[in-house]
C-alpha cells in the first residue's frame, strides 16, 4: 500500500514537474482542425472558381434553359400573284397548340383533356409530350375555334400561338405549278420548293422570363429580333387562261373518255407560260389526300414519244440546209415502204406529193424519205438544238431531261423511226419550247414561269428580257414553216382546229404508247396530241394540247386538234385579242388621247397599292372604304370617263377573310364578261362551271342566292368570234 501511494504521488508529481507536455497535445490537435478548415476552404473555392470559371457556360445554359424561354415570331410566307396579280397563294390566320412541359403536374391528364379537341388520341398526345423537353407543339396551325375551345380549358403551361397557314383560294387551278407547303410552311413542290428561300422569309424570336412559380417577366437584356417576311412573287400564269385551259382540258376527257391530259399555254415571243394544266389535277390545300403519282408535273416530268409533232425536226433542216423546196415532189409509196426490216406505213396511201403536202397529210413515208436527205448526223443536230435530249431550264424543280441517242447507238431502222416521232422521249414542255422557236422566228428560248416580284411598297418589280438559249433555224425558213402548218389546218390533218377569220399554224401527233417494260408498244393505248399556235403571222398564243389514253377515237386530228379550238376561242374573247406586258403598257392603254376627260381603269382584283397608284398616274384622286388590302369593287365602273381630278372609291378586301365574312350572297353577273366573272366567284370561293365563251347571259344560282360551302355557279357565255381578214400568201 505504501508502495502505491508512493507511485501515484511521484507521477502527480512529475506531472507538476512537466507542465509543457499537456501543451504540446492541445497545439497539435488545434493545427490538425486548422489544416482541415484551410484545405475545406481551399476546396470550396476551388470548386467555385471551376464552377465560375471554367464551368462557366455550362451553368449559364442551364439557368437559361430554367429561367428563359425563347417564342419563335414566324415569318408571314409570301403571297404568290398570276402575271395580272390576282392571288393564287396567300396566308390565312390560324393557331399553333403547344405546352410548356415545366409547368405541366400529370401528363396524362393533360394529354386526356387535349385530346378530344386536338382531334388525336390520347396515346398519341401523350408520346408527343414524352421526353426531357422543356417545350413541345402539340397541333400546329389549327382553326381559331378549336384554339378557343383550348383556351377555355385554362390549362397552366398550354400555350396558343397565332400563326399562318397557305391557303389556295382558287384550289386545283394551277396545282401543279403552285405546288403545297408542309406543316412548317416549308415548300414541298411547285413554285413554293424551287423558289422556297424567297417565299419563306426569316423567322424572328423572342425571350422571356419565368420566375420559380412561372410568372413572366420582361427579360430586356435579349432583344426581340423581329421576324422578316417573304417576298411576294409575280408568275407568268394568266389566272384566267389557266382557268380556260382547265376547263377545256377536263371536258375533252370527258368527251373522249381519256385517262389523263396535258395543256401548255405559252407567249412564244418571250418564253412566258400562260397555263400549265395536268389532269387529273389535285387540291393543295388537301395534299394528304391525293397519291404522289397525281401531283407530280408531268409536263415537265414524264416522258413521252411525241408521234408527228417530231416531224418539224426533219422539215425545218431540210429547209435550212437547203436541200428541197416546199414544192419539190416525194413519191410515198402508196402507203407502205419497207426499210431496214421495218416497214414504215401512212395512215392512208399517197403516190406523188409536193413537199408542203407531205407535212400537210403528215406522210410517215414523205417524211422517212426526207429525213434520209438530211442525213443522220444533221437530223441529230437539229434535234439538238430544238432542245430535246436537255433541260429547258423552267425555274421549277423535277424537270427531265428526256432521251435523245447519240448517232452512234442508232440502229438501221432509228433514223426512220425517229423521223416521225419514235425512238425519242421527250417532256411536253420541251415539244412546246420547239415549236416556240418556229413561231418567234428561229429563236429557241428558255421558258419563264417567274415574271418578278413585289417590293415592301407595293410596287412590282417584273423580268421583261426573254432569255435566248440559241438560234436553231433563220428567220426566213421560220416563216416558212408557219406557213407550211398553216396548211395543215387548211386542208390537212388538223382541219378540226380551224376558226373562221383567223390564221392558225399547227400540227398533229399520235403515238402508241410504249408499254412499261419499254419493249413494244400498246396495241390501244395512244397519244392524241396537238401544238399550234395564232395569229400565225404574228403569233400571241402558242398551245399545246395531249390527251392520253382517249377511247372513243385516238387520232390527233379528231381528238386534241378540236380541244385547241375550243381553248383558242375562248382566249380570243377573254383577251379581246389583247395581251399586255407590264404595269406600263397597261397604263399607256388606259390613258385616252381626249384630254378633257380619262377612262376609268379597272384595278378590281389588284393590289390596293398598285390600284391607286395607277390611278394617281392618271391624276385621279384615291379614296378607300374597308380594310384590306385588295379591292373588291370600284366607283366609278371600269371604262367611266372622268374629269381628270375625279375622286375613285376603292371598296377593300382581305383575301384571309372566310367566304361568309367577305360576302354572302351570289353577285349578279349577267353582262360581264369570262374574266370579270371568274374573278368575282374567286373571290367568294364560289366554283365555277362555265359553257360557251364571251359576256355571261344566264347563271344559276341567280343574283342574291346565300352563299353556302361547296356552292357552284353556272354561267352560260356567248360571243361572235372577230373576224381576221387572212394575209395573202405569196
């Protein structure tokens, strides 16, 4: 025990005696919990700087993508105008449906009460509100009323857009030149994909900002960017000439019970097309339910072996290298004339024929002994350059170059068969192009579906250069070829085409059709084809007419010639025989030479901009009723005589506005004529069905019948076609 008492007492005491070592242990422990506070600091800013620094904009994105969302403005596509600038595509008000998934509780609450009035099935919402995205489009472009109906449901987060959606007020005329638009507004064909870039504009944007319970504040330090608009475009197309073309093109289907037609209208002068009609046709503003098959251009790009049309090849060389004349004369066989394994055969026997009546009576025979006389290699220049075998270069995509073989693969029989239309594949449009040539006087021109556009102000900008690809024949054996068609309808094949007064120029063609494979030929399926064009001594009009497939009878003369006719009669009453060019002819027309008084212009169908300021060229004064921004009517009427000062009331439309709120009843129509009509039932999306040609004598409905969706209008037209005193031909 006293061992133990000594022990603790010494330890005690050498405690007392080494105060420095408790010291020691209390330092060490206090340097250890400052180490670690320093390095905890060092690392947190550390991670702050990688945060700040190098994470930097990594972080930014994801506040932005929290805080910020980011309203697309779209563009306003632009309008789409035929060559008088009536309007063929325009923009109708609509609304785009989409939601802002952040704010959304349950999806699939949501997407059961969207539903019903997105007209989708709630799987379907559902998959499209799926994913990690903070925004999704629900329905893009739907009517005002089922955006209403969503608007009522006060959904958080559903957000309804105004937008744009195109819309073709005269639907299936011209389809296949406007083409369609997708749900983007994003051109799919036609003229809205080859000139989509003009069309489309640049879409502008704007930011705003959402705080933690998702109210929108004002976020000034991004500016809005303001959307650009589309230019609009002037096309060549002469909106009542396609209308004619269409028309005429459908009843001579009926009439000859044929599967498909093609009709081309072009000015040979200057390469423009006036009416490109392919049926049957299709409704661009119902795309989704027409195959692909029926909405390609086939004017451009199917092929075809054209049949007798081709034989302008072989009669234009030989002329222009001299080799016969129109009176030299051709032994044909009497109607069969074997070569090379082949025999060529006419459709009815000649012996002895001048030259002029082998093109006349269109003797394969004649035409086979001709193209022999020119040679091979000179037959293929010429077929060259007519522009066969290669693109015209129409500013429209998809278009063909056809089939045109070097010399070097033809076999003994394919300068025959070539020479009257057989062994080539060629697109209607280029046939169209060549004839072109021989009716502006050997100038093969590139065609020209944009004619310009318009300017922010409202002035048109118009291309007036035609543009020559090259000189195929001289202006002399030009001439003399229009005079040798001519013939033709005189006393040839195409005797149908012929108007009294009025001097045509023109060919037929008919052509088995090749059977798919491409070996052998149908044995009852034909092209009936006809191309002329008038007056042929100075020609404005040049129209080319192909029905496939017609049962009732399948020859050219019998089948397209007289569809011709009936086109060209109504151009020659619609037009008064008068074609303007630009803004500026019609003007000088307008202006009479009385200077007390000045003939009141119609503008009814124009552009408000473009209406008044031809008007103030005149020195009238302008004054407008409504709003819009094309004009329904005018006071005073077309044609008035006015002191020079006068006062024109404009009465303005909007070309957006629904039928019901732009009118309502069936205006009277008695007295107008074919253009006024059509422009006036356009307008009210009224169908027209038209018979005859001229100044409109009946229509059924009557004036003031209500309108109703899907009506249509009977007008029944007369007219006394002007007689034209024929030149004398020497």
């Amino acid at each position: 025990m006293a061992t133990t008492r000594l022990t603790k007492s010494g330890n005690a005491a050498l405690k007392l005696r080494n105060p420095q070592a408790k010291d020691a242990g209390r330092d060490w422990r206090m340097f250890a919990l400052e180490i670690f506070f320093l390095c905890f600091g060092a690392v947190i800013v550390v991670r702050l700087l990688y945060i700040q620094v190098w994470q930097r904009e990594k972080y930014q994105k994801l506040a932005k993508v929290q805080h910020l969302s980011t309203i697309p403005l779209p563009a306003q596509r632009g309008l789409i105008y035929d060559r008088q600038q009536n309007v063929l595509a325009v923009n109708e008000a609509c609304v785009s449906v989409g939601v802002d998934l952040r704010q959304v509780k349950s999806r699939a609450a949501y997407a059961e009460k969207l539903a019903p009035l997105l007209g989708e099935t709630t799987a379907a919402v559902r998959e499209k509100m799926s994913g990690d995205r903070n925004f999704v489009w629900l329905r893009r472009r739907v009517d005002p009323d089922q955006a209403q109906k969503i608007r009522e449901l006060k959904l958080s987060g559903v957000r309804l857009e105004k937008d744009a959606r195109r819309r073709y007020p005269h639907d299936e005329s011209a389809a296949h030149v406007l083409g369609y638009t997708d749900v983007d507004n994003h051109g799919i064909a036609g003229i809205e994909m080859a000139c989509d870039s003009l069309l489309r504009g640049v879409n502008g944007r704007r930011v705003i900002q959402r705080d933690a319970i998702g109210n929108v504040l004002p976020e000034v330090s991004i500016p809005e960017v303001p959307p650009v608009n589309g230019k609009a475009l002037i096309l060549t197309i002469d909106y009542i000439i396609q209308t004619v073309a269409q028309e005429e093109l459908r009843r001579a289907m009926a009439q000859f019970d044929a599967s498909s037609g093609i009709v081309i209208i072009t000015d040979p002068r200057n390469g423009e097309i006036l009416a490109m009609a392919c049926e049957p046709s299709f409704n661009p503003n119902l795309p989704a339910l027409y195959s692909t098959g029926i909405m390609r251009n086939r004017a451009i790009t199917d092929l075809y072996e054209p049949g007798s049309t081709f034989k302008l090849v072989t009669f234009s060389g030989i002329f222009q290298e001299k080799k016969r004349t129109p009176d030299d004369i051709i032994f044909c066989e009497n109607g069969a004339f074997p070569i090379a394994g082949e025999t060529v055969r006419d459709h009815e026997p000649h012996g002895n024929l001048p030259v002029r009546d082998v093109l006349a009576f269109s003797s394969n025979i004649g035409t086979v002994k001709l193209a022999r006389i020119l040679g091979k290699e000179k037959f293929f220049q010429y077929a060259r350059d007519y522009g066969f075998g290669m693109s015209t270069g129409l500013e429209l995509e998809g278009e063909v170059n056809g089939v045109l073989k070097n010399p070097a693969e033809w076999s003994g029989f394919s300068l025959a068969a070539m020479a009257y239309g057989y062994e080539v594949a060629i697109t209607p449009l280029q046939m169209v192009m060549a004839y072109g040539a021989l009716a502006n006087g050997g100038l093969l021109l590139k065609p020209k579906i944009l004619a310009g556009w318009v300017e922010p102000t409202g002035e048109s900008k118009r291309f007036t250069q035609p543009e020559v690809v090259r000189r195929v024949i001289s202006k002399p054996v030009a001439n003399l070829m229009a005079n040798l068609l001519e013939g033709v309808i005189d006393h040839g094949t195409a005797k149908t085409a012929a108007i009294p007064g009025m001097r045509i120029a023109g060919k037929t063609g008919t052509a088995h059709k090749s059977l798919v494979s491409g070996r052998g030929y149908a044995r009852n399926d034909y092209l009936a084809s006809f191309v002329g064009f008038l007056p042929a001594n100075e020609p404005r009009y040049l129209i080319f007419v192909m029905l496939e497939n017609p049962r009732t009878t399948y020859w050219g003369g019998f089948v397209a010639a007289p569809t011709f006719k009936k086109i060209a009669e109504r151009i020659i009453t619609t037009t008064s025989g008068k074609e303007h060019n630009s803004e500026a002819e019609k003007i000088t027309d307008m202006i009479t030479t009385d200077t007390q008084t000045v003939v009141v212009p119609d503008v009814t169908g124009r552009s408000a901009a473009i209406s008044a300021a031809i008007l103030k060229k005149l020195g009238l004064d302008v004054e407008r009723e409504g709003q819009g921004d094309f004009v329904m009517d005018q006071n005073p009427a077309p044609g008035s005589r006015v002191a020079p000062s006068a006062t024109i009331t404009l009465n303005l439309f909007e070309v957006e506005k629904s039928p019901a709120t732009a009118a309502k009843k069936i205006p009277n129509l008695v007295g107008l004529s074919v253009r006024d009509a059509l422009q006036k039932l356009s307008w009210l999306k009224v169908e027209a069905m038209v018979n005859g040609s001229g100044r409109v004598v009946r229509q059924y409905p009557g004036a003031g019948t209500a309108i109703t969706p899907g009506m249509r209008c009977e007008i029944e037209c007369q007219a006394t076609i002007p007689a034209v005193k024929p030149a004398v031909v020497h």
